[in-house]
C-alpha cells in the first residue's frame, strides 16, 4: 500500500511537486495580477497530523489483513476526488466520511474476495483508479444503510499483459497510469496517445468507465473508441467479452460498462486500440477576431474531412491566462500527427478553412519529422502551441494554488450540435458570468472548445471568483447549479467527457430516458444484487 513517491492527500500531484512558500506566493502574485483579484495571505495546507478522521467502523477481517488497511493517510487520500469541491474541502482539513478501510488487490481472486466480504457485511464498496474524478465519482458519500465503505484501489493491477503489434492493440490491466502504460508500450514502439488534462494520474479503467477524453480533438477522441474487449468481476461472477475489430451481433457488452463508473462491476483489464509513435507533425496557431469566428473555422476544418490531433479554441480571456496569443483575440491551435506521412499539405488545407474565417497565423507553422521510432518525444513546440501544452498540464497544480490563495474555480464542460452553437455558448456564458458575480461579487468566465466533431463540437468553460473563506463548498453549490440548469435548458449535455459522479446526478436524471433508467436498475440488480458497487452515482 506504498508508494516510492507518495500523493498530496488533499491536492493535485505529489507531495514533491508542491511549491515552496517563495513560489506559491510568486505564482499567486501573478494570478492576482491577471485576475485583479484573491486573497494575498495563502493558507498552509494540512498535514496528515492536522486530521481528526472519524473511528473506522469496520474491523479488518484475518482473510484480508494482507491488502486491506486503516492507515489515517490511506484514508484521507482515497476521501475525495479532485474538484474544487474535493480540494477545497480537503486544503481544510475537512473530511467527514473518509472510507473506513482501503483496500489493493493484487489480483482477480482479491477483488472477488473483497466484494464477497462487503455484501455479507453490507459494506458500500468504491472502485478506484487514479482518483481524478471531478464530480465526485470516487467520494464514498453513502447512506446509513450500509456498514461502512471500503475504497478499492486497483494500483497494483498495472501492467500491459499481451500487446498484438499485428493487430494494433494491447491487453492492459485496469490500475495501470497512463503514463506508466505508455512506458510499457513504448519498447514496442507503440503508445495508447490517450491525454487527458489528469494524465499524470490517470489509469487506463478510470479513463474507460467515465467515458473519458483526451488527446485528440477530432475522431477517435474517447477511450471508448479503443476498447475491444473488457473484463472485469461484478459481485454476480466474471464478465468478458470477445476481442473482434467489430461486431453487430446484437447491444454490445462493453458499452455497458464503459462509462458505468464501477455500479455493475470492477474492470480489471481491457483490450486497447494502440498505435504506432508520431514520427511526422505540423501545427500552427491562429488568432481570430472573436470565438465565435474562430468556433466556425474549427467547423469549416472538420466539415472539410480533415481530422487533426488537435483543434482547440480558446477565448481571448483563457488565452491571456495561460500566457498564449495577444490576449485580445481568441486563439485556434491546429495541429495533425502522423506514423508514417508528412503533415504539411494537410496543414495547409486546414490553414485555408481558418482563414475563410478571418484566421491569422502568429507565426509560421511548425512542420517536424520523420523522427526515429526510440520512444522520445522529439517534437517540442514553440510558440503559443508549446505555450499552451506547459500551461494546460500545469493547471491542475495552479488551481491547488488558487485555492490556498481564496480563489474559487469551477469548470462547465458540455458539447452542443452546431445549429445551436453560438446562441448555447452566448446563453452559457452569460449565465455562469451573472451566476458567479452574483455570489461572490465579481468574475471572470472563460471558454475553450476542446473537442470537435463534424456534427457539433464540446465546450469547456472555466469560472474564476472570489471566495468567502468558509463558504467555498455554499457558493461552488449555487454556481454549479445555475449554470448546469441553463445547460440542461439551452439543449448541451451536461457533461462531454468528465462522466456523472454523485455531482452531475440531478442533471443526468433529467438527460436520460426514464425508461433506460430502469433499464439500468434492471442490470444493477442482476450483477450488484445487494447494491454495493458505488451508491448514489449514475443510478439510485
């Protein structure tokens, strides 16, 4: 249950990752200097010392002592997820229902042994990856119909079992980091090229069941799109299904537990769609006049057929504060990837469709390769491309920052069919501005679109305030239900790629069929019969 390198309990990354006194308060300095405002004192975070962790109610049964513990930092680092919510509760040291035990098998016969405890004792059970959830998909917040709640972290499942070079696919088990399934990938030349923001600390079963995001803006741009077959042990016995490229023989058993968030069953294992390393790339960074134009040169770019790696759109105000473009115009990054042909012709073609719509290059594109297949990422971009990439992988630990430093953030992230695009983002906006100002007296509200597809595209807004100390979690409450009514009102989904949680829930009742509701339950009460896979997410 150790590990060489041990993570914030409270915030994002590890413990040797958090800044100094002199950085944090330097780092803080700059985002008040860009925002105009937030707290000048920073507040220290806690210490596991500093925690008064309720008395676990369970006791630790002899069969599992092995892989199941008690220890207070266990506890606490397995309590909460990593939204605002999650950090700001935890940066003050408030945790209320911690799980009461941890547990990390090593194998299929301990997850199975695990589960068997937990229903003839009533204990709530909560699958864990990397613990990146942000909304709240992995906070044991269960009802006092169960015993207790034991965390399941799936760590120790972390290795790439099989990998088929001729088929282009790799069978890897469920706790593996995406950057340690990568390591492993990457002798065979190959990588899975899955990037969400939570990459660091992602696993590859954490990225499946929420359905999760990533490195490409166009195409295959969720994991569900390289699953070929999944595994995985539910409290009614196994579940595995065929590995073939395609199948119509009849609904398909992944579908059913990718994005279920671990209600029907632990995933242990999958078959992943892989590829070979990008040895060949081309990008460039245009500023456009307003989002909006630079929203329909992203349409005109994927309508054309062209499917780059990445098509991000950031407002003027995201770019300004992530360093990038003038800061006046909103700012269209475009990039395409390639195995085994140059990029450049493709990149023009792209290049053409944005400056139908009043697209200005910042600087001439930058066209790379062929590089030698080694595993490096040779290709290192500069200008607002590369400045962008340090600023989006360092947000998470900024915002850990902006908390010590009272600055409340909050993140909407949706997808809109285009028809409805730009009177949805106006409507959005406008909404999480007034909903913001309204309880904490000013903000600023910024946009990307972070995914987008010929029929619509996805975007992620991001809300920055004030926050009144001790009223965090009351005003993250009021603003995150405004907005998400308007959402739901304005026809968006109320979540692209961040999955449901027990945050997102009263919005997704209202999203889905009644009927299929039901259906779920149905499923639930066939594999879960006594109801312990994770309560209170996706279904009652």
């Amino acid at each position: 249950m150790t590990e060489a390198r041990r993570r914030k309990f409270w915030g994002w990354g590890y413990e040797d990752e958090q800044p100094g006194t002199a950085e944090a308060h330097k780092t803080a300095d700059l985002i008040r200097s860009v925002l105009g405002f937030g707290a000048e004192h920073l507040r220290r975070p806690p210490t596991v010392a500093d925690l008064d962790l309720p008395a676990p109610r369970l006791t630790i049964p002899g069969s599992l002592a092995r892989i199941v513990t008690a220890d207070p930092y266990q506890r606490a680092s397995h309590a909460y997820g990593k939204s605002y919510r999650d950090v700001v509760r935890a940066f003050h040291g408030d945790f209320p229902h911690p799980p009461d035990l941890v547990a990390c098998p090593r194998d299929e016969s301990d997850i199975t042994a695990v589960l068997d405890w937990c229903q003839e004792a009533g204990v709530a059970v909560i699958p864990y990856g990397g613990g990146t959830s942000v909304v709240g998909g992995v906070e044991p917040r269960v009802d006092d119909r169960y015993a207790g709640t034991v965390t399941l972290d799936l760590g120790c499942l972390d290795r790439v079992l099989d990998v088929d070079s001729v088929s282009g696919s790799a069978r890897i088990q469920a706790g593996a980091t995406l950057p340690h399934a990568d390591a492993q990938l990457r002798p065979h030349g190959l990588t899975l090229r899955h990037y969400p923001q939570s990459y660091e600390l992602a696993t590859v079963g954490g990225s499946v069941v929420t359905r999760a995001g990533g490195h490409y803006a166009t195409g295959r741009t969720h994991l569900d799109d390289f699953v070929q077959s999944l595994r995985a042990i539910t409290p009614a016995g196994l579940w595995e299904s065929r590995r073939v490229p395609a199948s119509g023989a009849g609904p398909s058993p992944d579908r059913l537990l990718i994005g279920s968030e671990g209600i029907l069953g632990v995933v242990t294992q999958a078959w992943l769609r892989v590829q070979e390393r990008p040895r060949f790339r081309a990008s460039v960074g245009l500023s456009h006049p307003t989002f909006a134009d630079g929203a329909q040169a992203a349409r005109a770019i994927v309508r054309s057929g062209l499917q780059p790696a990445n098509c991000r759109l950031l407002d003027a105000g995201e770019a300004r504060l992530n360093g990038v473009g003038d800061g006046r115009s909103a700012l269209l990054i475009v990039g395409f990837e390639s195995a085994h042909a140059d990029q450049e012709a493709l990149l023009a073609q792209a290049l053409d469709c944005a400056r139908g719509h009043g697209g200005t290059p910042l600087a001439a594109p930058r066209v790379s390769g062929p590089h030698p297949t080694d595993g490096a990422e040779v290709h290192r971009s500069t200008g607002p491309e590369g400045q962008w990439k340090d600023s989006f992988r360092q947000a998470p630990y900024l915002r850990d920052v902006m908390v010590a430093a009272g600055i409340l953030v909050e993140t909407f992230e949706t997808a809109v069919t285009w028809d409805r695009f730009e009177e949805f983002d106006q409507r959005v906006h406008r909404a999480a501005e007034q909903a913001a100002a309204g309880v904490c007296g000013t903000a600023s509200v910024h946009r990307r679109l972070t995914h987008v597809y010929p029929d619509g595209a996805a975007v992620y807004y991001t809300v920055l305030a004030p926050a009144g100390r001790g009223s965090e979690v009351a005003q993250w409450d009021d603003i995150k239900a405004a907005v998400s009514d308007v959402i739901m009102d304005a026809g968006g989904t109320i979540t692209h790629h961040h999955a449901v949680g027990r945050d997102h829930r009263p919005w997704y009742d209202r999203q889905r069929p009644a009927l299929f509701a039901r259906v779920l339950q149905a499923a639930k009460r066939e594999l879960d019969p006594h109801g312990v896979l994770n309560p209170g997410v996706i279904i009652d």
